[in-house]
C-alpha cells in the first residue's frame, strides 16, 4: 500500500498541530505545520519507508521531535539554500573578492 505524503499529513495532523503549540509554548512562535512536516519528510523519515510504518510510529515520531533538533535542521537548510551574495552585483562582488594589500606591504 502506498500513502500519499498530503494524505499522510492531514491524518497527522492532529499530532502536527501539538507540536506546533509545544514549540510555540518555547517562544518558537514562527514554526508552522508545514515546517514541523518538511523536516519529519527531509529529515527524520528520509531513510525509511514510510509506506512500512504504523500510525502510531509516525504519530510518534512527530512529538518526540525535540526544538534542538528542529532547529538545528532548519538553520542547515538556511544556510544550504541562502546565497550570501545575491543582492551583490559584478562590481561589488569583484571588489569584495579582490585581494587587498595591507599596510605593510604598501
């Protein structure tokens, strides 16, 4: 039998949503139900096959997620996916990678 992630999630749903309250009751009040579930499909069930696992696994794997953990994914993912150097254009970029000499060598 093969589950849907989107049907998965609105079973899931009701564990998604105590999550989200537990992680806002630590002042982590940006987290949606989208965020808590990207990691649990990028992260905690990326090597395994979902399709094998019972409800109450899944379930409980959702309220075992610590905010350490959460965290720490969410600020990898940042750093993977931001470019540092976008709203440069060629000039300042050209500058800013340009080796400078110091006082010493002047």
């Amino acid at each position: 039998m093969v589950i849907q992630f989107g049907q998965l999630f609105n079973q899931m749903l009701p564990a998604i949503e105590s999550k989200k309250t537990e992680f806002h009751l630590y002042g982590y009040t940006t987290v949606t139900e989208e965020d808590i579930w990207t990691f649990c499909v990028r992260k905690k069930w990326r090597k395994k096959d979902v399709d094998t696992m019972g409800m109450h696994e899944i379930a409980n794997g959702i309220l075992k997620i610590s905010p350490a953990e959460f965290m720490t994914f969410t600020q990898i993912e940042e750093q993977r996916g931001s470019n540092w150097f976008s709203n440069l254009n060629r000039e300042e970029l050209q500058t800013l990678l340009t080796p400078h000499k110091s006082k010493d060598e002047v």
